[in-house]
C-alpha cells in the first residue's frame, strides 16, 4: 500500500485515505477472483508468445491464433480452453507431431494434426515441456529489464520531473522514427507511438513493419523493435535515455505486453476500464487479460499508464471528479496485486475543465493535487485539455500553458505535451515544436514551484480536495454496498464511469472467456506469480 506524505498540503484526513482504500481492496477482491477463475484467448496466445511462437500464414493470420483456435476446436468437447493451451500443444510436440511450435502452428493451420488433452505422466511430461518452454521467454523480460537499467545507468536519465511525454504517430513506422527522434531532440523524454484507430478491437496483433494506419501506427513487434533501435540511437546522441510508450488494451492486450517487455519498451497503456468503457469491450474479458498483462508488465519492469482522464472527455469534469480517484485507487489495488510497485504506475488524471467555469484553475489544482497526495511515490500521468480545445490556436497555447503549469504547482511525474491545434488538425511538426516550447519555458521557469506550494488547509483548493476524496469513499461504499461479489461490475453496467453502461454479460470478446477447469495449466501465469 502506497504511504502518504509525511505532511498533507491538503489536510486530508488519514482515517479518511486510510477508509478509501479499504473500500477499494473490498470492491476489487472479487473482480481478482474472478480474473484468477478464467482464461482468455489472448492469455493462452501471449503465454504461446513467451515460449517463442510468431510470425503468420500467408493471409497474415498470427500462428498463435491458428493454433489456439485448432487447440479450442479439437477440444471443444473437453471444454475447449478450460484446460489451457499448454498441455495439449506441449503433449502433440512430446507425441512428435511437429519439431517446434513453428511446425506444430503451421499443421494446426492446414488441419493435418489433432489435439488431445493428457493425463497421468503424460500430462506431467507436457507440462515440464511446456513450463521450460515459457520460462525462456520470461527470462528474455528479465534480460532486457536489466539492459535497460544498464543503459540508464550508461547513458544518463532524463534531467529532470516530470518527464515531457509527446506522441508521434503518423501511420508509417518509417516516418515515426524520424519525427521521434526529432522530438526527442528538442526536449521529450518519452516517447509514444500511437496505435492506428480501431486496432484495440482486432482480436489478433499484426505481423512485421507497417506503413499504413489511420491516425496512428499498428503496434507489432517488428514496429517495437525498430522504434527502440531508433531510440537507443537517439539516446547515445543525446545523453540521456529516452523512453518508448505504446498501447497495451484491448482485445490482445496480453499479448501487446509480453511483445513489449521482449523489445524493451519502457512504459505501456494499460487501463481495463478504458476498453471497456470507451470500446464496449467486455468486462470479463478485459479484467482477465489486464491481471495477466499487469503481472508481464511487473516482471519487464514497465511502468503502466492508467486512463482515468478519458471519464472526463464524456462526464463533466467537476461533478464526476470524484470517479476518477475512484478509478485511480481501483487500479492501484488492481496493480499492487498483480505485482507492479508503486514507481510503475502512471496514474491517469487530466486537466478537462471548462475554463468558462469560475475558478477553474483552482478546482484543476485541487484535484491535481490530490491524485498526488494519494498516490505520492507514483509518477502519475497528468492529460493536457482537449475537450474544450476549440479551434482558437491561440487560446489553446493560453490553456496549455496553464495545463504545464498546474503540473509544476502539483509535482506529476509524467506531462503530456498539449497541442494548440488539438480541435483543428493532426499536429505538424512545427505544432509540436511549439508545444514544447512552451513545457520547456514553463519548466525552466516554474519547475520546482511545487516545492513552495502550501494552499491553505480552510481554504478552497484544500476544501475542494477533501470533498472529492470524501465523495469517492461514499462511492465506493455504494460499490461494495452489503458485499455483492458483482459491486464492480454492476456500477460498470450502471455508467458509474464516464456514463457509459457497459454490463457484464455483454460486449466485443466474450466469446473468448472461458472458465477453468480443475487441469488447468498456464506455466506462465505459474512462473510470473513466483518471486523472480
């Protein structure tokens, strides 16, 4: 559990933190138990992943898709996944069926081999088998954990808090690298490589470099690999390192994760309420595939970022404040128990308020600063406006500004860089040029306010920052109401979050849940779950 500061600069009542996160632990235990009693397509395909298979046929379906869906079918008078993949595919190698995964893939694709479920010694066999086979791919996360640290270490860190986060995604791979390495020349210290929109509901991850995306870049391994080569490049240059973020959600959300930690990207969006609310992805599914994606993404050393700032793109931001340290403190709970510390979560808050709401920039203070007082050793990741970005350019610069400076008063760990044309078009290089200018002069000039910011324990920002806490325990209290095991799930199909109703039984990949059997075997989930 997170400490709290030695002195709160909001006053806020220890038995009241104390209270809140309680509540949390109370409401998201049964999501944990639920995640921990199923499976999903995407989990039993990552954890093929981490054993070494890629690549896809000729009509570029991935070769973990082929196999899991023939593994599925074959045994679908078993219970299809209720046993997992890994003693069924393990077992076929042990019979001889196919040299390696590659082979045994490509059989399972045209049909010509047969899946069964082993007991006895059988199934010990092939769970050895299988438990080697993944164990090399978790050791692959470890051994680029330590080559980051060691670059770090090597090259230089970046200079100063919070780290400036500017997203390039122009849908080429090949004109990503240079327009992130230019950014990063002129003052980002991370990094993100937005995905092609729509990319969150294909229930398979692409294969190879790609040149085309709609308002972003497919995320696939071979687009990881290059772009961190292009990094480490710039980081040599530079002096310092510089971090890589991409998008692990949606549907492939495991498996996103375990490609990140093999191509050592640095941090990963990660957040099951945002496919779930903002991509009807259903709930189940996407509480299953965040646990085992969190547990990767613990073991690579990856810092997530959370997605709380999207309920206030279509909640208004004042009134459903208090959802968002809601969500954060939900997530927190969710990230302690799948194996993240606190310095890896990038807790989601922005900066939405209409600026026609008086007192705007206190109310923004006061909520930025209590996701910091909450959550004081995470480097959470503080959104600069958009939903009343208008079109004027030169009002907007006005309201980044205000935007950068907010995160100096409150100490956030992760800034991302606003654009003056957010509600006009995709942002030029000289946009970005110029919303870096103005982080950098706000930074240069204000950058350790936070040091001598103290509002007034009576006075409004303070005030304003203990009602928000105070709303989000009588929340979660509703949540966990008289224990109902479905609290969570029912204020998700209620549009607690971001007034979107999403309910449990409902929504895109349902159909690739499955619950466990007694058998079930998932070497990974084994091996991720042991101390390293």
């Amino acid at each position: 559990m997170a400490a709290q500061t030695p002195t709160s600069r909001l006053a806020l009542p220890p038995e009241l933190v104390t209270r809140a996160r309680e509540l949390a632990a109370q409401a998201g235990a049964p999501i944990v138990d639920l995640a921990r009693r199923h499976t999903t397509v995407s989990v039993e395909r990552a954890t093929l992943r981490l054993a070494g298979l890629g690549g896809a046929d000729a009509d570029g379906i991935p070769w973990v898709n082929r196999l899991v869906d023939t593994v599925r079918a074959d045994l679908d008078a078993d219970g299809g996944l209720a046993h997992g993949v890994s003693l069924p595919v393990w077992d076929a190698l042990l019979r001889g069926e196919a040299d390696d995964l590659a082979g045994l893939a490509e059989k399972a694709g045209a049909g010509s081999v047969r899946f069964r479920l082993p007991t006895g010694d059988d199934a010990d066999r092939a769970g050895q088998a299988a438990r080697q086979a993944v164990g090399h791919g978790i050791r692959r996360l470890d051994e680029r954990r330590a080559e980051r640290e060691q670059l770090v270490t090597e090259i230089g860190d970046a200079p100063r808090k919070p780290w400036i986060y500017l997203i390039v995604a122009t849908g080429d791979i090949h004109e990503d690298i240079p327009q992130a390495q230019a950014a990063a020349r002129e003052g980002a210290d991370v990094i993100a490589v937005i995905r092609s929109t729509g990319q969150s509901l294909l229930d398979y991850v692409p294969e190879g470099a790609t040149r085309e995306g709609f308002a972003g870049t497919y995320a696939t391994q071979e687009n990881f690999r290059l772009m961190r080569a292009a990094l480490d490049e710039t980081s040599r240059e530079l002096g310092r390192y510089v971090r890589l973020t991409n998008y692990a959600s949606g549907l492939c959300m495991p498996e996103i994760a375990a490609l990140a930690g093999l191509e050592r990207l640095d941090m990963m969006l990660n957040d099951s309420m945002y496919g779930i609310l903002f991509r009807d992805i259903n709930p189940i599914r996407t509480f299953v595939d965040q646990r085992f994606s969190r547990q990767v993404h613990a073991r690579a050393g990856i810092i997530i970022n959370t997605g709380e700032d999207n309920y206030l793109t279509t909640a208004d931001a004042v009134e459903a404040a208090h959802t968002v340290t809601t969500s954060q403190l939900l997530n927190e709970y969710f990230a302690h128990e799948a194996g993240l510390e606190d310095w890896q979560l990038g807790l989601g808050h922005a900066f939405e308020i209409d600026p026609a709401v008086p007192d705007s920039f206190r109310l923004e203070l006061a909520h930025a600063l209590l996701a910091r007082e909450l959550f004081p050793d995470a480097p959470l990741k503080w959104m600069p406006p958009t939903r009343h970005m208008t079109g004027d350019i030169f009002g907007g610069y006005l309201l980044d500004g205000f935007f950068n400076l907010a995160g100096a008063l409150t100490g956030q760990g992760i800034l991302l860089v606003g654009m003056m044309t957010e509600a006009v078009v995709t942002p030029w290089l000289s946009d970005r040029d110029l919303a870096l200018r103005n982080v950098r002069y706000v930074m240069e000039s204000a950058g350790r306010l936070h040091e001598d910011f103290h509002p007034a324990p009576d006075g409004f920002i303070a005030s304003r920052g203990r009602e928000v806490l105070g709303e989000s325990v009588r929340l979660l209290e509703r949540i966990v109401g008289d224990g109902h095991e479905r609290g969570l799930l029912d204020a998700i199909g209620d549009g607690t979050f971001g007034l979107m109703k999403r309910p449990a039984d409902r929504g895109r990949g349902l159909d690739g849940v499955c619950a466990k059997s007694e058998t079930y075997l998932n070497p990974a989930t084994d091996i991720l779950q042991e101390a390293p």
